[in-house]
C-alpha cells in the first residue's frame, strides 16, 4: 500500500524541517521525503498550498466511556479527535468508574480499537477512585497501556500522598499530570476571582489556588526526581514558576488549552455557562503571558482538556451547570487564529505544541515523520475562514464556548498508519 | 422619555435617563397608596407572576401589593410549592411559564445570572428581583428613590455602605446605580467580606467608589449610611470571629452615627439584625428611613411594572 502527500509545505519541528516536498507512505509507515516523485500508479493525495506535519497530540481528553457514554463514547470522541486533526489522544480516567486498575485501562484501548479512529492512550489515575488517599496499581495499569497517571478534576490534596505518588511514578517511568489547585482556597468558586467575579457576584478562584499548588509540585519534582506535568496551566504565575523549574533542569512539563489562550473571564458576563470550565478563563493579564511562555517555549502543549457535557447540564443555572468545554475540533482553528494570525507566533512553533512537544512530554511514539515512523499525519488549511457550527460536531456535546467564531485554519485531512480517517 | 427594555435585569445596564425616568415615574405613583381606593386601572388584564427561589416576605410582598394597586393579576410561587423542588431543570420551569402567558415574572433566585438566562427562554418581561450575590435591581432604585426624597438629589452625596459586601447583591447595585448618578460611595466592612478589586466594579460613572480600611472612615461626614445585613453563617465560614465582636467593631451605633454628617439618613434592606449590624436606637431614631424604603418599594415596583408591561395600554 503506498500513498503521496503531494506538494505540501512539510513541517516537522522533530527534525527541523519546513519545505515543500512530496511525502511518500509505504505500508502505514513514512517512507521518504522527496523535492519530486513518480506517482504512477500510487494514490496520491494532493496537498499543494497546504501544509503536511506530523498527526496531532491532545495529552487531555474527556472521553466519558465508561459511564456517561449519553456525553460521550470512546467512539464519538475518536471520531471528534481527527475531525480536528488528533491522530493521538489521552484519555483522561475520572469516567465511572475511575480509571484506576488494568481492566479499565484494557476496556478503553479495547473500544478504541474496535473505533479504528484516533489511538487513543489511556491515563490512569493516581489514587483509588481518585481520592487522594491510597495509589492506585500504577504499574498494572503501565502493562495495560497507560501512558502516564492522574487524578484529574480532582487534584491529590495530601502532599505527602503526591510526594508517595511521584517516588512509585518514577520506579515505573510513568508521568504524573496534575490539575493543580488548592481546593481549599479554591472551594465553592466557579469563575475566576476578579473584577468580573466581583461584577457578577459569582464566587471565584483565585491564582492562588493554583499557584501555589504547582509550586509545591515542582517542590516535590525537585525532592522525588519524578517527571511533572503541569496540566491546563492557567495563570501568569504558574507559568513563571514552570520557566524556572526548566531552567533549574527539572524534569517539569506543562500545556495550555486553546480557550486559556483564547478567551479571558470577560466571557462570564451573560452567564453563558459553556464559559465555565476549571482552571476558569483568567484575566487579559494571564492570557497576555501564556501567549509569551508559548513564544519562548516555557509551555510544551497545546491539550484541548475536551470536557463533553449534555446540553440539559450546560442548561442549569451557572453556579450549578458543570465544568468543562468540548475542543478536539475548534483547537487548531483556535491556536492558529489566536496565535499565529493574531500573536504571530511562528507556525512551526504551534505544530511544535501540537505534535513533538506532547509526544516527548509523555514519551509517546508519533509527533515525527522520520523516516519509518508510523505515517500518523495531519494536513491543514493556514488560511482557510471558516465558522464554527457546533451542530456539525462529531462530537456527542455541543458545549462550546466558540460558536459562531470566525476562525482561520482548518484541517483538511487526518491520516492514521498511512488511512485517510477525517472521512 | 420611553422605556423600551424588555427586561429589567440590573442596575448596570440602565443608563442615567432609564433611571431618571423609573424614578420619576415612581413618584407619581407614590400617591396612588396615599389614597383610600388604593387602585388604578394601568395593568388590568395584565398577569404578574412572582417566581421566589428564595425565602422573602418584603420583596414578595411589596412586588404583589405594586400589581395589584395597578390591577394586574399576581400570582406567587415559591421554590417549595413549584415543582422546581422535584428536579426540574431552568429550562423546563421557563417552558411551563412560558405557557401560561404570563407578562411579567419576577424572579428571585440564590444563583447569579437565572434571570439573565430566563430572559433568552421567555418572552414575558423578566424583572429581577435578587439574583444571588449579583444584583438586586428594585432595592437600588427604591433607595435611591428614597435618598432623593429626603436629600432633594444623589449627585455628590457621600454615601458609606457597611457590612457584608461580599454577599451583598443590594451594595453591588448600589454601587452602579449611586455612583452613575454622582454620589461618592465608600464601602467599609471586614476585608474578608470584601471582595479584591471592589473599587473597580463600577463603570460610566460620575461618581465614585472607595474602599475605606476602617467603618469609621467610610462613615466620616456621610450623608447617607446604608448598612448591610449580616447573616450567621457567615461566621461559621471564617470570615469573622463573633458576631459579638462583628457588633463591636462594625456594627452602627448612635456614637457612631455621630461621625457622621449632621442631617445625615439611614438605612438597610432589612431584615434588621437588631444588636449586631445596627443598634436598636439607632433603627428607632429619627434617622432612620428603614420604613420609609419599605413604602417606597410599593411605588418603584409599580412604576417598574408599569414601564415594562404597561406601554400597550398608555
């Protein structure tokens, strides 16, 4: 089976490259780059004025299967994932139950192989049920297929649970990701605390209960020699905190989702609940600085945290309504509007965020079309407006904070092991 | 000049001349519960629904009594006797009112931004009448109705609002609506009961908004004083020790009271916490206009209503 991307601009930020170039697949795998090839009798596939890189890589993804398969099912959220442009993604375990021992693990990579779309690689959760008192068989769950572990949603508040958790973590290579916030500090908050939640007299969140909390995490990074990684970091301050701990030479992470970058707590006025979401939309401050760290290379992600919920739960009063926004098919439109459009960040830097820096974040194979990596590949449209219509979502929910949005950049195609997928 | 909302929502929205034109518009309604048939004939045919997520008898009451006197038909359901109680969802409860074609409903509701998301399901006008901690719309205006009454203006009056501010959706819209007008408002009270960045709530304002570090200060050479209600719970949540100490250090006392301008009035919402945020003396004192805001309420709501759905039949 062969098959040539045909005059794409090709950029690989694994290995430096940015030209225009044919790119040929050979039994699922990358087989060469080449400046002109003979086509005959191949399938070719003609990508001349757009640009060909490696297949997408979301770290943090809400699947919801099992046990809330009416918001989402492994299946739907594959289907969403190379919609966008995802060839890879990372489930989240806070589904019912939790994904914290193998046979969880093993159900997830058994549906999604039976999807045939996106791979997905399971994240385990740190403690029991995720909560936060006794580690869950990390290493059980590592032969299943997990890729890393976390309690996310609900962040492990003993430190001395996290410190127990890092040191196992690291006996068995695995990554642990954290949702970094003091739910204390934080508690009973459904926004961001600031003039707006001041405004609308919606209890906030503060920096604060973040901060402080990705802070005694690379406290504990430094103290257990154990890889981090800081997810949907949110605020100006977190970010300098993980700047530092880089340039200390620890072993500290981090990703930022679309709507951190895109959008600021402004966007609660109205009460629009797909606004809510955790970590909350901070002020023009913090986006003006995640922005910053994305250009100086501080954040290593672009994860969209897709967060699928009902309508008839967005539909509740905002104090009540859940957390969390869908992003698997509004996320490279988003990034490439925000920050290349709009911040001129350099395109090759946001396909950095989307493909090598998540894969080595979390020692994933793919993010590379060296030759002889599987030929996971995304091709896109830098130019292309369109606006988003949250009905046409592959999706199961619709609980967006773009639509209606104006974005410019779509993709075009999403290859896995060599298979066009967008469909 | 017309009043053409559909909605009214909160303080933050209206522009000066809205505001004006309920106020005014009050006061020629004022008189209508002065007389011995307390009724006009301005709403007739007109349905009223009173909508009260919350327990409230005075802005019940008050919103039932400004319908009736204007012959709308008002009809009141609590959160207990609705079905909302039995898990009904925002939506399903707009449906359901929805078909029984009601013109106005006021709603009250513990969660900020309901009326907000009423008003996008409904087409009745929707009045609110105290959303959480976000705004309490009618109260504002009726203060304000108030304090023009006895002090003849707002423009450039000192104004100290005291107490729990955080909670308090009748400061926030007394922030918007004073300051809008030209008064200089000061805000005192524990700093864990304020919110960060209080001062900057305000916006397309004449006036102006302080934090002050201490009651006395914001009380100093005030013409009016409005004090907040402080609620028990509250202590048990840390934000202070006692209510014996909340009295003490931030409570309005007549030796308090003396720090402030000579003709100076006051007020509070209610229900009064006698002893704890205000002394009995001084809610018995000439001073005070606590009653005299309870009357006025009846004549704002009228003048609400009737601007909102009452425009057909001028």
């Amino acid at each position: 089976m062969k098959l040539i991307i045909k005059g794409g601009r090709i950029i690989d930020p694994s290995q430096q490259l940015d030209k225009t170039a044919d790119l040929l697949i050979e039994d699922g795998r990358v087989k060469s780059i080449e400046d002109s090839s003979n086509d005959d009798g191949v399938e070719v596939f003609d990508a001349s004025g757009l640009i060909v890189t490696p297949g997408f890589i979301d770290l943090h993804v809400h699947l919801r299967e099992p046990g809330e398969e009416y918001k989402e099912t492994i299946t739907s959220g594959a289907a969403a994932a190379v919609a966008g442009g995802f060839t890879s993604i990372c489930a989240m375990p806070n589904t019912r139950p939790v994904n914290d021992n193998a046979s969880v693990t093993r159900f997830i990579i058994d549906k999604a192989r039976e999807a045939g779309l996106a791979r997905v690689y399971p994240v385990g959760a740190i403690t029991r049920e995720s909560k936060g008192e006794e580690l869950a068989e990390m290493a059980e769950m590592k032969e299943a297929g997990a890729v890393a572990v976390s309690d996310d949603g609900r962040p492990v508040m003993d430190s001395q649970v996290m410190r127990h958790a890092m040191e196992y973590a690291r006996d068995h290579g695995l990554v642990v990701v954290d949702h970094c916030q003091d739910l204390h500090l934080a508690a009973g908050g459904v926004m961001n605390e600031g003039r707006y939640s001041t405004l609308l007299g919606l209890k906030g969140m503060s920096n604060a209960a973040e901060q402080s909390h990705v802070a005694r995490d690379i406290m504990l990074a430094e103290m257990t020699g154990a890889r981090v990684h800081i997810a949907h970091i949110s605020t100006a301050s977190s970010v300098e905190l993980v700047r530092r701990a880089k340039r200390q030479g620890l072993a500290v992470t981090c990703e930022v989702t679309p709507h951190h970058l895109a959008l600021t707590d402004a966007a609660v006025v109205g009460f629009d609940t797909n606004t809510k979401m955790s970590p909350p939309l901070r002020s023009e401050e913090d986006r003006a600085a995640l922005i910053e760290a994305v250009r100086d290379g501080t954040i290593d992600a672009i994860a969209t945290d897709h967060a699928p919920h009902h309508s008839d739960e967005k539909m509740l009063e905002y104090d009540l309504a859940p957390s969390g926004v869908v992003g698997l098919e509004t996320a490279l439109g988003v990034a490439l509007t925000v920050l290349h459009h709009s911040s001129a960040v350099p395109i090759a830097r946001i396909i950095e965020m989307l493909t090598i820096g998540p894969a080595r974040a979390f020692s994933l194979t793919g993010g590379s079309l060296a030759v002889g990596s599987p030929a996971d590949i995304t091709v896109f449209d830098l130019e292309r407006a369109w606006t988003v219509d949250s009905q046409r979502f592959k999706s199961k929910s619709r609980n967006t904070p773009f639509a209606g949005w104006k974005l410019t950049g779509q993709v075009s195609e999403t290859f896995i092991a060599g298979q066009r997928v967008r469909g | 000049m017309a009043f053409t909302r559909k909605d009214l929502l909160g303080i933050r929205e209206l522009s000066v001349e809205e505001i004006n034109t309920i106020l005014d518009t009050a006061e020629s309604f004022k008189e209508v519960s002065a007389r011995t048939i307390k009724k006009v004939p301005a709403l007739r045919g007109k349905t009223v629904i009173n909508l009260f997520f919350e327990a409230s008898t005075r802005t019940r009451t008050s919103f039932e009594i400004a319908a009736k006197r204007l012959s709308a038909d008002a009809v009141n359901i609590s959160a207990s006797t609705s079905s909302v109680s039995k898990g009904e969802s925002l939506i399903d409860t707009a449906q359901n009112l929805q078909a029984m074609a009601p013109d106005a409903i006021v709603i009250r509701h513990p969660s900020p931004g309901v009326p907000h998301q009423l008003s996008r399901m409904v087409s009745a006008s929707i009045i609110n009448g105290g959303d959480g901690a976000h705004e309490h719309p009618t109260q504002a205006l009726l203060d304000a109705f108030t304090i023009r009454e006895h002090k003849g203006r707002i423009a450039g009056l000192q104004v100290a609002i005291v107490g729990d501010i955080m909670h308090s959706r009748v400061a926030r819209s007394n922030a918007h609506l004073l300051t809008r007008l030209g008064a200089h408002v000061r805000i005192a009270g524990p700093r864990t009961l304020i919110p960060i960045g209080y001062e900057k709530l305000i916006e397309n304002s004449e006036g102006s908004l302080t934090v002050s570090d201490h009651v006395d200060e914001a009380i100093a050479g005030s013409d009016v004083v409005m004090m907040l209600r402080i609620q028990r719970e509250r202590m048990t949540d840390a934000f202070f020790p006692s209510l014996k100490e909340y009295s003490v250090q931030y409570g309005l006392t007549l030796r308090r009271l003396e720090l402030a301008s000579s003709d100076c009035i006051v007020m509070h919402p209610g229900p009064v916490n006698r002893g704890i945020e205000i002394s009995s003396e001084v809610v018995d004192s000439a001073r005070s206009l606590i009653l005299d805001q309870v009357t006025n309420g009846v004549a704002v709501r009228m003048a609400i209503l009737f601007l909102l759905i009452g425009t057909e039949s001028q």
